[in-house]
C-alpha cells in the first residue's frame, strides 16, 4: 500500500499538535475538582451536543461502517434508526432525573437502591470496558494507519495515546469537549470530501454509482423475517434500542456530559443534537462504503486482490491512492478525531469515577480539594496508561474487534439491568439486585461464549444471534429482580429511593 506524501504527513502532525494546543488552552483553568470533571457546568448546548456525537463515532465506526457497506448492505444504519427512539427517552427521563441528582457519577444512585456491591460493580464494569474499548481503538487505528504512514503499530499506539493523555490531564472535561468539537468537525468534513470524490470519480458520473449499488442489492436494511439466528432488520433494531438506552441511561461517558450543560434544557438539547447528528453521518460512511464497492467495480483493476479480500482494508487504500495531496492528510486526521475523541472521553469519566465512587467513597470521603485535583490528575494518568498497554497487548489476540464486543456484552448487558430493575420498582433492593445481576450475567456469559462449544457439546450452544446478548441479559436481570422484589415483604423497601419519576 503507498505511503503518505511528505504534505499528507505534514497535515497530520499540524493537527495533532494543534488538538494539543487547543486542548492545553482552553483548559487551562481547569484547576479545581468541579471544573476538571464538569467544566464548570457551563458548557453550550451545541458544544455538548457535538462532544455527544463525537463520542459516539469511534475510529472503529469510521472505518467498519464503509467496510459493512462495501462487503454487504446497509443493515448496519438500522442501530442508528435506534437512536430518535432512545434520545426521546433519555430527555423524558434520565436527563432530568440525573440532573436533578446533581452528582457527576452516574452510578451513586445504584448503592441507594441496592448497596454499595451495586455502585462498585457498575464502575468495575464500566472501566473495564473503557480500558477494551481505548486498547481497541488505538490498536485498529494503528493497524489501519501503519500501512499508510509508514509508522509502525506499537508507535502509532503510542503516539495516539500520548497526544490525548496531554491535553486530557491538563484540561480536564472543558478540554475533553472543545476538542471533540474541532474533532467532529474534522470527522464530518473529512467524511463529505470523501462521498464528493467517490460520486464524481466514477466514468458514468454520480448515478453510475446509484445503478451499480441498486443492482447489486447494497441499499438493504437487511431481511425483514423474524428471524432470530441472523442479523435481520428486527434483530439490529432491538440491539440498537438497548445499547442506546445503555448509552444514554448509564454509561458514565454520556451522563457525565449532561452535568456540564448550562441548564436542563441546555442538556436536553444536547442529547437531540448529538444524538440525531450520527443518524445522517452514520449514513454517509455507509454511503462511503457503497460509493467504494462501485467504484472499484466500475474500475475492477484499481483494487488488488489482496485488498478486495480484506474489506477493512479497502477504505485506507482508497485515502492512500485516491484523495487529492494535502486531503488525505486531512481524511487521516479525521480518522485520529474519531479515535481521540472515544479515547479522552473514556479517560476523563474513568478518572472521575476513581474519585467518586472508589477513592471518596472507601478511602477518604473529606479529601480537601488539592488531595483531589492531584488524585485526578494520577487517575487520568494511570487510565492512559493503562489503555496503551491494552492496546499494545491487543497485538497479541487474533481478533481485537471480536474480544471488544464479548468484554462488552457482558458488561455493558448487566450494567443496563441494574439500572433499569431499580427505576421500574421501587421493591428491588439487595438481593432481588444482586441475584438478578448474577443470574443475568451468566445468561450473558452463555449467550457469548456457547457457540465456541465443540460439536459434542452443540445442544448446548445459543441459537440466538450475538446482537440479542444484551437484550436477552438484561430482560433476565429484570424478570429474575422483579420476581424476587414481588416475593419479598413490601414493607421492606427504603423509603425515598431514587426514581425517574
């Protein structure tokens, strides 16, 4: 694969120092607790909203999205039809409700309702999952990007990681934000130069690509029988609803940001925008997807074989052959945006939750400010550190996209469980959570590593798609709770436990 032109290169780096320096100047004030982990709580709607979407788009979305397009349809852009459904909710209910709670920890309510095991349980999933998912996305970015630079993986690993641990320990969330702000707009624009140059770069002009994907079937949402063994239309929908509940009802990466909005309605905005903003982007990186499968259609001896073979590999070939000198540069820097954005996200809310939840909650709960801030600051450090070394060690799995979505089926289906057992009745407390978790996580467990099972053993593999983990988890968190909270005395529920209503 050719390598990156010396003004491509020259691109890159000049926006990589320059998310530094923004990141390092508008954070500058981040020097108390309050400021580092909220901004200060005086963020605009439309930069929260921006730094929603950012941390929607990842570099894995960026690059696999074209690749499902390319190798299959559009079944894909079904998980975003998900998204209008779940932003309703969240400014109906989980806006309001956290923000009426005021606390910048998403899962302190959980030991209200259920006892501190709840509350501790969500934050080890919770950086758990952060720590695969970071390792996951710099080492897919580095996999993609080594052939194109010319920089080996382990380098482009570290230099990934060491650019976001910069102006995120320096600048806090007010950094985190403002940064993706500029990183979304890079990540759009980037992606529209791409769809301009595939629509006009076909022999025949914009509808040559039109008649070439329509003929081969490529605009499909997929088969809409109700069919639970394959990734049809009905099966990506119900695993879009509940991943985007999970993201907008507990995922610290999203809660978080509700607390930096100016106001409630600042909030609730910011949820529409970042939320209903990936619904078309998604589309446009699909659209890329399609627009390279007729492009190399229309021009089958521009892809070699051993490319074409590799659908995740054809979109960073397509950059490297095809752009203009200078828009590659910027199309590359959009893929670093996307990663970077996920990466100082998970970085700053990982480094909050250490504070609140572990190191107040069991270690010092009076911690004076200057404690505090250098806590943070370790933390921050620490967290970066930590999804280097994740991702380096990802070198070593066969399958970093496959070991991603096992780690964070079985976290991310229990945690959204939980939350939801405790808000839909006011009777489960401990041990109708606790057994429901337990129970729902084995469920999740099976559900995930069962179709690993040998031939002997295949009548008791899932026969379920992998996309029904997290629903089938969490309806057994809820069914199991609920039964257990429907036994036990109705005296025995807390008084004033918090409540979305």
């Amino acid at each position: 694969m050719p390598q990156l032109r010396s003004v491509d290169l020259i691109v890159l780096v000049v926006y990589m120092a320059g998310v530094v320096v923004l990141g390092l100047w508008v954070g500058r004030k981040s020097k108390n607790t309050e400021q580092f982990m909220a901004a200060g709580r005086k963020m605009p709607a439309w930069a929260t909203g921006l730094s929603i979407f950012g941390t929607y788009v990842s570099s894995i979305t960026f690059l696999a999205l074209p690749s499902k397009a390319f190798s299959s349809n559009w079944n894909a852009f079904v998980f975003s039809l998900a998204i209008p459904l779940a932003a309703w909710v969240a400014v109906k209910f989980f806006v309001p409700f956290y923000r009426r709670a005021g606390a910048l920890s998403s899962y302190e309510h959980l030991e209200q309702r259920f006892g501190p095991w709840a509350r501790t349980y969500a934050v080890i999933c919770y950086l758990l999952t952060q720590l695969a998912r970071m390792g996951t996305i710099m080492y897919l970015l580095a996999l993609a990007l080594a052939p194109l630079t010319g920089w080996s993986v382990p380098a482009l690993i570290l230099i990934t990681g060491t650019v976001v641990i910069i102006y995120t320990l320096v600048g806090g969330m007010e950094a985190v934000i403002w940064t993706d702000v500029v990183q979304s707009i890079v990540l759009i624009a980037g992606s529209i130069c791409c769809v301009v140059i595939l629509l006009f770069g076909l022999p025949d002009g914009p509808p040559q690509l039109f008649h070439i994907a329509a003929a081969n079937n490529k605009f499909s949402l997929g088969s809409l029988q109700f069919d639970m063994t394959r990734s049809t239309f009905w099966v990506v929908l119900l695993y879009g609803i509940f991943i985007n509940l999970q993201n907008f009802g507990i995922d610290q990466s999203y809660v978080q940001r509700y607390q930096t909005a100016k106001t409630d309605q600042a909030a609730k905005h910011s949820v529409w925008l970042g939320g209903l903003l990936y619904l078309p982007i998604s589309a446009l990186f699909l659209f890329i997807g399609t627009g390279l499968f007729a492009f190399y259609t229309a021009k089958p001896g521009l892809l070699p074989e051993t490319v074409a073979d590799k659908p995740d590999s054809v979109f960073p070939y397509f950059i490297a052959t095809q752009l203009p000198i200078g828009l590659t540069g910027l199309v590359i820097a959009a893929v670093f945006a996307a990663a970077q954005s996920t990466i100082s996200s998970s970085i700053n809310c990982s480094a909050t939750l250490l504070l609140c939840d572990i190191y107040k909650r069991y270690f010092n709960p009076t911690a004076p400010e200057q404690t505090a801030m250098r806590f943070l600051w370790a933390a921050s450090l620490v967290v970066g550190l930590a999804g280097i070394a994740m991702a380096l060690a990802m070198m070593r799995i066969k399958s970093a996209l496959d070991t991603w979505w096992e780690l964070a089926s079985i976290f991310s289906g229990g945690m959204l469980g939980l939350f939801l057992l405790g808000q839909l009745t006011k009777r489960a407390q401990n041990i109708p959570g606790l057994a429901g978790v337990i129970t729902g996580v084995l469920a999740i467990a099976w559900m995930t590593f069962s179709p690993k099972l040998p031939d002997s053993l295949a009548h008791l593999r899932s026969p379920l798609h992998g996309f029904l983990t997290i629903v089938i988890g969490t309806l057994v968190i809820l069914l199991v709770g609920l039964a257990l909270a429907v036994l036990r005395p109705a005296g025995e529920h807390r008084a004033n436990p918090p409540h979305l209503n």
